[in-house]
C-alpha cells in the first residue's frame, strides 16, 4: 500500500500527462488561492508589528466604560467575569451591567450575578460600579443587549459573554484605540480557556490562534476585520445608537459588523480594529461531537446572514472597496464555497482515480499545510504571542491539525446545506423560537 | 416619732388662681422658704412650667423630698408627680400622709437609702427610670436617687438595696460600655496596626502572585497599566490565573506590617484610658421598683429588723430543743465531770437608741459586724439559741476556761463607734463547775437571765 502511494507520489512529481496536469493545476488551485491569502496576513502579521512599535501607547482620556455581561445560565462562571472586569487596571469609571435572561429559570446565575453585587460594593472601589438587570421573561441574547444599551452611560460599549473572562489591561488597551476618531469598533482577541482539558480543546485553542489571534491581526493591518466577535465585541456607543442597537436573529454578531461596514463607503475613514493585546478567554465544547455540533450552528447562521439577509447589499458603493473584497473572498469563498469545493473534489477524486493515488495526492496537499502552518505560527509566536509559554506548546499539534480543519471543513459543507435546505437558523438556542420566527428572513 | 402633717398645699406661681382653703401661692422658692410654712405638698403652675426643674430639684433636696409636687400641665420628669388639677392634688397629698402614719419612725434621721424606700412607699407602684443624659458620666441617670444622696457623686448605694432585695430590677432599658478605669460610657474606637499599634495604616489593595507568592501593595505591581511581580517579573494578566487578592488588605505605614483585620481599641474621652474593647465594663441600665419585701421592711418594726440580723450569721436552733440539749448535757456531767460546759447569754440592750441616733441602715451594719465577730469567737461545735426578747443563747459543750467574756467585750470595743451612742451589749455566762444540785435547763437559763453584772 505504501509503495503504491509512493509511486503514485513520484508520478505526481513528474508526470506530464493531460489530465493529470488539469489535476495538478487544480490541486494547486485549492492550495494556492489560500496561499496568497495566507501571504496577506502574513504580510499583514509584520506590518502588525512594525505599527505596534510606533503606536502612541497613552491614555489621553479616561471615557466610561459600559460593559454588558449577557448572562444565561452560566451559573458561577459569570463571578469570574465580573471579577475580570473589577480589577482591570483602566483607571476610569467601568459600569458593569449585568444582564441575566429569563431570571426565573436562571435563578442560580441571578444569585451569582446579586453576590457579586456585594463584593464589588466591598471593594470600596468608586470607579467600578455594578448593575443588575434580571430579564424575567427570556427574550434572547439581543434582547439583553439592547436592554444593556438603552442604560448604559459608557462612551465606550462591550458586548460580552457570562462566561468569558478578561486580562486585566483589557480595558486599558481598547480604550486606547479610541483615541482616534475614526476607530468606531474595536474587536477582541479571544483566547480558549480550557485548552488543557482534551485534544478537542487543543485543536479548537489552536484554531482560535490561527484564525483569530493571528489571522484577525493580519487582516487587520490593512484595515480588513471581517467580524467584531459576540462574545467579545467592543463600540464606540453613539455608533450603537446610529444603528439602533442590534437585530432580533442568530448570529447577532455579524449582523451588527455587516450593519456597522454599511457605513464605510460613506464614511471611508471609519475603521474596525482588531488588537491582539485586548484578551479574552472564553470556554469552548469539551468533546469534537461539541465541537462539531456547535460549529453547525455556527457556520449555518453565517450563511442565513450573508446568503440571505444581506445578499443584497454585498456591494462596493456600501462597504468600500477592501471591504467588498474581502467580504467576498473571506467570508463568500473560503466559509461558503470552499467546504462545498473541498467536499465534491475529495468524492471526485476518488470516484476517478484509485486510491494510493488519491492518498499520495493528499499527502502532497498535507505537507504543504503543515509547512503553512509552522510558518505561520513561528511569525504569531515571535511577533505577536503575550504569553510564549503557553503557545510554544502548539507546534507539536501542527502535524495533527490538518486532519482536524479538514474535518471542519466538511462540517461546514453540511451546515451550510442544512441551513439551506431547513432554515436550521430559525431553531437556534440563542434566543426563544418565537423570538425567531418573528424575524422577516 | 414624730411626724410633721402639712396644711397647706404650695403653689408657684404669678398667675391669679382661684385659692382653695388650703392653698398658698408663692412666686418663688426662697419666699416659700422665708414663710415658714409646712407644706402639705407642691403644686406647679403652667407659668412655672419653664423653671419647674430648678424648683423640683430644690424640693427633693430640701426636708421636704418625700411630699408629692404636681403640675398643671403635662410635664415629662420623673421628679413630678405628673399632671392634676389643684383638688385632685390636695386629695392625693392628704392621702399620702395617712400612708406616712403607717411608719413608725422619724423621718429626720433617714439614710439615702431609707429616704428612697419611703419615697417609693408613699407613690404606689412607682418605677424609677433610668433617663438618659448625653454628657452625663455613663449617659442614663436615676435622678431620684441622685437627688436623694448625700453625696451626688456617690449613687450606688440603691445597689445595696437591690441585693438586699428591698428594690429590684425590672426591666432592661440599656446596655452601656463603661471605661474600666473611670466609668466613664464617653468613649470612642479607633482601628489601629495589630502589632505596632499605629494609627497610621490604610486599606490597601494586596496583590498575591501566584508564580512566586510573593504578597504585596498594588503599588508595587503596578506598571503603567500592567501588573507585574515586582519579585520574580511575572506579568500578571487574569485575575484568578496568574494572581488573586489575599484575605489580608491592611497595612500599617509606620511598621509594614500587612494584615486582615486592623485591632479596634477603645480611647476614654474623660480619662484618657485606651485599651482593648473586650476591657470595658458593661453596665446595664433597669428601671427599678420596691419589692413587698421592702414594703414590709418598712412597716416592720425596725428593732426586729435589726435583731433579725445576726440570722445572716447565726445558725439557731429552737428554743425547744435547745433547752432538750442543755438539760441533756447537765445530765451527763453529773455523771461524768469531764463533760465540761458553759452558756452564754447575750442581750442586745439598745437597739432603739442605735437606731434612733444611726439610722436603720448604719444600724444594720453595726450589728451585722457584731455578729460576724462573735461568730468567729465561736467553735463549730456551740450551738445558738434566740428567744423573742432579743437574747441569744449559746452552748459551748467542752468548756473550762474562763474567757468567753473578755474575748467578747473586747471584740465589742473593736467595733464600737467613735459617737456618743455605744453598743450596749450584756454578757452573762455560767459554766458547769457552778452548777447547783437541783438546776435543770430551764432553771439554769433563767437563773442566767436574772443575773445583773
């Protein structure tokens, strides 16, 4: 078996054969439309860099602070939360608001949430105050943001997760960025919280650093963020009340980025920062079958919004040109079309080929993945990575990796079917059913 | 005894007022004073009301303290005996000294301690509250009782009375802390540093690194907007994670030192004293009232009182088996001379003379000491015996010498006081060498009796 995976390794290298070019030219078709990509946010990692050394690093003004917690039932975890945000370094005011939805289910979280009233009261600390808004009747993620919205007196408004926790100079380096005028949004790098607990969590932390901690920075650097993510977005508020707070639906998260860009042809100097520096951790699913299952919610939801909600106003004139494109690129083509591609192509090759050729084809598509991916985490760890302790352990997943994204990918194809052909968007726990089915699309 | 009755009942004030027969008004105390009359009781009218604590306070000091003084209009102190008309005033005062009558003694020669039972004897069901006074010693006072005293700095002589059992407790009103030097309730706490006792400490935030342990200021760690160890340079992110607070969040400027909780001690405003809390006397404040027994007390005939006494130190046998004892013990030295006795008899001679020129309190104590003297002379084998006519009979089996007496007499003269008025005190004893050949118990002790030296 090994030979003949061999051989047909080798006949790869050096055939010459019609078809077998066609194969070799769309072998390297999948391979190197990420490449360059892959090149762009690497472009964009040293870029990242080179502007962090320069950056002015001071706090000229201290603006309040709004950060809504959107709390579940989360239970204790979201003491650890509230903790996080009370002894932040930011010297300013910092209005914790906590939202609890569906109060009479969540009882357990509301009485975390009222406990740590007091500690932040025993504090004695006059620039943090804490308010708690218990939702009795649920009414979803959104429901509690807005209601956040509509209280909070921050100049500066954080969207954040019950069970997400924060450095404690997380405030401290977002504020920063507003600073300037332009920077209307600043998204967060989130970190995983439980990575030691299994492989699944190794591989998902290890995907959280790939594509957030070091693809987002890249991207970023050329003005590109695709997505302020839900569990940890933070805005400028007037920007909030412009658009009037978000949208009832799943995948809050992106509906209010994609409402947010529609200003940028307007507005062409408007721009969403990601920072690197501004960390959260948050926890992910334990096991791949929670891992696999939330992503088919995830990337169902993605397609619901860009697929079919805002179809339409995918445009230049609406986003700006490196927005349009990167929109297309990023979020139509590598999460929307490449899994389907990457699915059909995997059946078809070995529908037409045998299969040690198939493998060996593969095997070639592996190594240049793994020769990616050492280099792109090697630029991360040297360039970017606060916490080189931790992260160095990930090179010895890389030879793993490949099979685990290669996997997701295909989970993707079956979400975004799915999505498709059940409108599996409108059967989300993120909110009440008929809070959904209110929704118009 | 003597006891003076009042005719007129006197009224301060500048008002006309319709003048029953047996009123006289007065625009001020020292005019009362220069007439010379003798008040039935007092009476003060709404005019008065504004000056009616000067004019109280002058009645409860003066030799009339016991008499009622009402008011016209509803005035809150307990030093009144509240708000009635002027007939219904000159009824309960009438009243007051039929109750008088029922004691029989002078009212002249009383102790505070006395003053304040008759005081209570003649107003039914009357309960002493303790008021509260902000810059009084230990904020509550008893004004009657202070009135009352001989010396106003000296109140706790109504706590005698209470173990007496002639006033009690009734109920709680007040728990005070007192300065354990000066009694003083003015006291105030400060937080100090635990071991260097410095005032100067602060509430500071710690920070506990959990790479090297290190505990210390957030201060120390604070880097710009970062936290880091000062001690082993860890950079400290998430709260939980790289480091926590410590229970301690003191420290003391003038020593360092870094704990939990700072020591609270207490500082005396009067005296200065500072100490530990747990230091302070606790005070309790009641509300007092006289018991039935201190009503009795009173109407009891005092020299019984007094007799009764030498009870708190004297086990009596009766009279009866006293005398089966004696007769029984004649019995045995006839037949055996070695059973060697005496008896004593003791007659308290002027117990009304002590009371009258001591008072019933002094009294009390005078022979209280008595008692516990000759108690002491006393073997543990004697046996006591008392009759009605307050003599004591005391049997001391196994007695030869003769020096009962003396010791007495001269114990006696240790205790005597100084005045004019002595204790009279008879010593007569007989022992079993002196026995004539016929005597029984009852002829002995009568033949005791009789004899006069």
């Amino acid at each position: 078996m090994i030979d003949s995976i061999y051989l047909a390794f080798l006949s790869i290298i050096n055939s010459h054969n019609s078809l077998l070019t066609f194969i070799l030219m769309f072998t390297p078709f999948v391979v190197f439309f990420e490449g360059p990509l892959l090149l762009f946010t690497i472009f964009g990692l040293f870029r990242f860099a080179n502007d962090y050394l320069k950056q002015d690093s001071s706090l000229i003004r201290l603006p309040i602070v709004s950060c809504c917690i959107t709390c579940y039932s989360e239970g204790n975890s979201v003491i650890n939360t509230i903790k996080s945000l009370t002894f932040q370094t930011y010297p300013g005011l910092i209005e914790i608001i906590a939202v609890v939805d569906g109060a009479i289910q969540n009882k357990e979280t509301l009485i975390a949430v009222k406990n740590c009233s007091k500690f932040v009261e025993g504090m004695n600390m006059n620039n943090r105050r804490l308010v708690v808004i218990p939702k009795w009747q649920r009414g979803g993620r959104v429901s509690s943001l807005n209601a956040a919205l509509k209280v909070a007196q921050g100049e500066v408004f954080m969207a954040l997760d019950g069970d997400t926790s924060f450095d404690n100079n997380m405030v401290v380096n977002a504020v920063k960025h507003f600073n300037d005028k332009n920077v209307i949004a600043v998204s967060g790098n989130l970190r995983v919280r439980n990575a030691s607990k299994s492989l699944a969590t190794r591989f998902q932390a290890l995907e959280y650093i790939l594509s957030i901690s070091a693809g987002k920075t890249g991207l970023s650097a050329f003005g590109i963020v695709n997505n302020i993510s839900g569990a940890f977005g933070i805005f400028r508020k007037k920007i909030l009340d412009l658009v009037g707070g978000w949208d009832t639906g799943t995948a809050e998260d992106f509906d209010i980025t994609t409402r947010i860009k529609q200003y940028f042809g307007r507005n062409k100097n408007w721009r969403i920062v990601f920072d690197p520096y501004v960390v959260g951790h948050t926890d992910v699913p334990e096991t791949f079958l929670g891992y696999f299952t939330q992503r088919l919610r995830w990337e169902g939801d993605l397609f619901y919004l860009i697929g079919r909600k805002y179809l339409d106003n995918i445009k230049p004139g609406l986003l700006n040109w490196a927005n349009y494109f990167s929109t297309v690129i990023i979020t139509y083509f590598m999460q929307i079309i490449l899994p389907f591609v990457i699915t059909f192509y995997t059946v078809y090759l070995f529908y037409v080929f045998p299969g040690a050729y198939v493998i060996a084809l593969f095997f070639i598509v592996y190594l240049f993945y793994v020769f990616a991916l050492f280099i792109y985490l090697l630029l991360y760890v040297l360039l970017i990575s606060d916490r080189l302790k931790e992260d160095i352990i990930y090179f010895f997943y890389i030879p793993l990796f490949p099979f685990f994204a290669f996997a997701s990918r295909i989970n993707a194809a079956f979400a975004i079917a799915h999505s498709v052909l059940n409108k599996s968007h409108l059967d989300s726990n993120m909110a009440p059913w008929w809070v959904l089915r209110r929704g118009r699309f | 005894m003597s006891l003076k009755i009042g005719n007129a009942l006197v009224i301060f004030s500048n008002k006309k007022i319709d003048l029953l027969d047996s009123c006289k008004v007065f625009s001020s105390w020292d005019s009362f004073l220069e007439s010379k009359i003798d008040p039935l009781g007092f009476f003060i009218a709404s005019d008065f009301s504004d000056v009616h604590i000067d004019i109280v306070k002058y009645i409860r000091s003066s030799k009339w303290w016991y008499k009622f003084c009402f008011s016209e209009e509803d005035i809150g102190n307990q030093l009144l005996d509240g708000q009635v008309n002027l007939v219904q005033a000159i009824d309960r005062c009438k009243l007051a000294e039929e109750k008088l009558q029922k004691l029989t003694f002078s009212l002249d020669t009383l102790a505070s301690s006395e003053k304040l039972l008759v005081y209570l004897f003649l107003r039914d069901n009357f309960e002493i509250f303790p008021e509260f006074k902000p810059d009084a010693k230990m904020l509550y006072t008893y004004p009657i009782i202070e009135c009352l005293s001989e010396d106003k700095n000296d109140i706790d002589w109504y706590k005698e009375l209470i173990r007496r059992n002639v006033l009690k407790y009734n109920k709680l009103v007040d728990r005070v802390r007192l300065c354990n030097k000066c009694s003083s309730a003015h006291i105030y706490f400060v937080d100090v540093c635990p071991n260097c006792k410095s005032l100067d400490i602060k509430r500071t935030r710690m920070i506990h690194c959990f790479e090297c342990g290190y505990i210390g200021s957030q201060e120390e760690f604070s880097k710009g907007y970062d936290q880091i160890c000062p001690k082993c340079s860890a950079h400290l992110k998430h709260i939980g994670v790289d480091y926590d607070l410590p229970t301690a969040q003191y420290s003391c400027n003038n020593c360092g030192f870094i704990f939990d909780e700072p020591e609270t001690i207490y500082r005396c405003i009067t005296c200065g004293e500072q100490g530990n809390p747990d230091r302070l006397m606790v005070q309790e404040f009641y509300s007092i009232i006289m018991t039935l027994y201190g009503h009795e007390w009173l109407l009891f005939e005092q020299k019984k009182i007094v007799f009764s006494i030498l009870n708190e130190s004297f086990k009596y046998v009766s009279l009866e088996y006293f005398q089966l004892v004696l007769s029984w013990f004649i019995k045995l030295y006839r037949r055996d001379n070695n059973f060697a006795f005496a008896l004593l008899l003791l007659k308290l001679q002027n117990i009304e003379e002590i009371i009258e020129y001591y008072g019933i309190s002094k009294s009390l104590d005078i022979y209280r000491e008595l008692a516990k003297r000759i108690s002491e002379i006393l073997r543990n084998t004697d046996i006591v015996c008392r009759d009605d006519k307050y003599k004591l009979w005391i049997f001391m089996p196994a007695t030869y010498k003769k020096g009962v007496c003396k010791r007495i007499s001269e114990t006696l003269e240790s205790i005597q006081p100084n005045n004019d008025v002595k204790i009279k005190l008879l010593t007569n004893v007989i022992y079993s060498s002196e026995l004539i050949d016929e005597s029984n118990a009852e002829t002995l002790m009568k033949q005791l009796d009789l004899r006069n030296d």
